[in-house]
C-alpha cells in the first residue's frame, strides 16, 4: 500500500494549496492571483540599492488565504471596537435577511440585489426609526452565500446590531424589520419573502464577532484530512468490528461536515432539498475532484463547483467584507 501524502498540515496550508486548486480550474486567473503567496524583492526609489522582501497578495475574497487575512483583520478590528466601548451596549440582536431565489436565479442578481436591498432599507424612514427606539449604537454585517443544488445562491445579510432599548420584544420588532426588509425588496423588484423563513431576528449574548467566520478553519482542515486518507485506503474493508465502527464513524463525520442542513428548512422541507454548501466546502469539493480523477460528490459535479465559484468570484472581487456602522 502507498502511504498518503500529505498535502496540508495547517489551516494555512490547506488555503495555500486551495488557491493552487482554484487556480489550476482558472477561478483565480489574472496574474495578481498567480503571483499572490510569492515573494519578490522591492526598493525603494530613494534608495533603491536598500532592497527588502516583500509577499505579494492579491486580496481577492475569493483567493483563500487572502480571504482569511481579509476575514481576521475584520474580527479584529470589530473585537477591537466593542473592547473600546466603556459602556458597552446592553442589547445585541442578531438578525438575518435572506432573499427568495431557485436555482434560475444567477449570483450577481442575487448578490447586487441583496446589496441594493440592504443600502436601501437602510436609507428609509423606518430604519431610523427602528434605530431611534432600540436606541442604536452600532451595527455590522456582513452578506454570506450557502449554495444548495436544489435551490441555488442563498444569499444573506446577517446583521449584528447593539443597542440599549430592551423594552421591545421580539415579537414587535420582526413585524418591523419585516416589513421594512419587504418593502426594500420589492423597490428592488426582487421576489417577496416569508415573515416566517426569510427574516430571522434573536436576542444575542455579547458581541464577539457574531456572523464573522472563516470559510476554512481546525474542524474543516481535519475532515479534509480525514476525506484524502478515506482515498488511500484499501478497497477490502477489514472484518475486525472496531476498524468497521472506526470507519463508520470517520464516514458520518466526513458527511455531517460536507453537507450541512439548513436549519432555517428543518421540518418543513424533504432533508434532500435542504443541504446547503459553504463556499469554503464548495472549494474543499473542488479539491477533492482535482486530487482524484474518480471522485464524486453527491450534489455537484466538477464543472458545477467551477461556475458556481467562479460566478462568486467575478461578482464578489471588488467588495469589502463588512464594515461598522456608528
Ligand atoms: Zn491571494
């Protein structure tokens, strides 16, 4: 038996060799992308005998390790903002805004509209409202994209809003942003959405970075691992019952990370339409189909994974991850 190579170690590595992987299907394809992790020695004019090394970065969100960079910087500024405050806000709440979309429905319509929808419902009368009567301090937000191979793009904003009224409920407030989420939309001519699903609105505990994650972190690295060794296995399963429970084991942890259930459709929809890929799994897919010729993943071919991601990728290039609104 062949040993298994080893081709990451670290969550580092496996973003570097995924920007390889996103490379080599023409995802990242401009020569920022194929210089991006290289170093390369630069000086200065006014002494350009004074050369120092630099790394070059392309800074696209959809270049892993650049995104990662891009996704920490903002946990820690937002950290760093909420760690300033002396009287912190009293009141966080965590809110979703999704969109209704089918798999008709292509990225950048979603991904514009969604934007659209935010700046414009942001601008409105009841928006400012709402701020004035929860006593707004700040919010951030941030859009994240799931992709499902029954429904398509899901596309949506997760807010996390500080602010120190705590007499309104919940049951008050999601009629509002409901309906201020509704009328944005349809300014927008974008498809109405259910009270019920598409708006999400809890109470959260603390600020910390809510809604702020990275698409590859320990837990994705390791079931990766766990994927690639699967690989190099011998095809005769061995009869001891502890190898048979170790692999079952290994099987559903290799599964539960690589589909994810939506919980928003938890009991309402067939489980077979409610996975849902992360963009950061989607790529980690991807990977798999490079490695091994004879690789299939359930839900989406190779030539799926590469239109979808780079779809993400030529509408997402030139916008910024999330930002603090005071
Ligand atoms: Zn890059």
């Amino acid at each position: 038996m062949s040993s298994n190579p080893t081709y990451f170690n670290t969550v580092q590595e496996l973003n570097d060799f995924l920007r390889e992987v996103l490379i080599d299907n023409s995802i990242l394809n401009t020569d920022r992308h194929l210089n991006c992790g290289q170093t390369k020695y630069i000086s200065l004019k006014r002494s350009p005998t004074d050369k120092f090394l630099r790394s070059l970065k392309c800074e696209d969100l959809s270049c892993p390790p650049c995104r990662s960079d891009i996704v920490a910087k903002h946990i820690h500024k937002i950290s760093d903002y909420i760690s300033t405050q002396s009287d912190p806000p009293s009141r966080t709440l965590l809110i979703t805004l999704t969109l209704s979309h089918s798999t008709q429905h292509p990225f950048k319509y979603l991904y514009d509209g969604i934007k659209s929808s935010i700046s414009h419902m942001k601008n409105s009368y009841g928006w400012r409202k709402l701020k004035t009567d929860l006593k707004h301090r700040f919010h951030f937000d941030r859009i994240e994209t799931k992709v499902s191979p029954h429904t398509g793009f899901n596309v949506h904003c997760h807010q996390v809003f500080g602010c120190d009224d705590n007499s309104i409920s919940l049951t008050d407030l999601k009629p509002r942003i409901h309906s201020l989420w509704s009328k944005s939309l349809s300014h927008n001519k974008l498809r109405p959405v259910s009270p019920q699903y598409d708006v999400d609105i809890k109470e959260g505990d603390g600020f910390e970075t809510y809604g702020l994650k990275q698409e590859q972190n320990q837990k994705m690295m390791e079931s990766l691992k766990l994927k690639i060794e699967e690989r190099f296995k011998p095809k005769r399963i061995k009869s001891t019952v502890m190898t048979k429970l170790s692999m079952s084991l290994r099987h559903e942890v290799s599964q539960m990370d690589y589909r994810s259930e939506d919980k928003r459709f938890k009991g309402n929809y067939k489980p077979e339409n409610s996975i849902t890929y992360s963009i950061g799994q989607l790529e980690g897919e991807l990977m798999m189909y490079n490695l091994f010729p004879d690789y299939i993943n359930p839900d989406f071919s190779r030539e799926g994974i590469v239109k979808i991601l780079k779809q993400i990728q030529e509408t997402q290039r030139n916008h910024f991850y999330t930002k603090i609104y005071k």
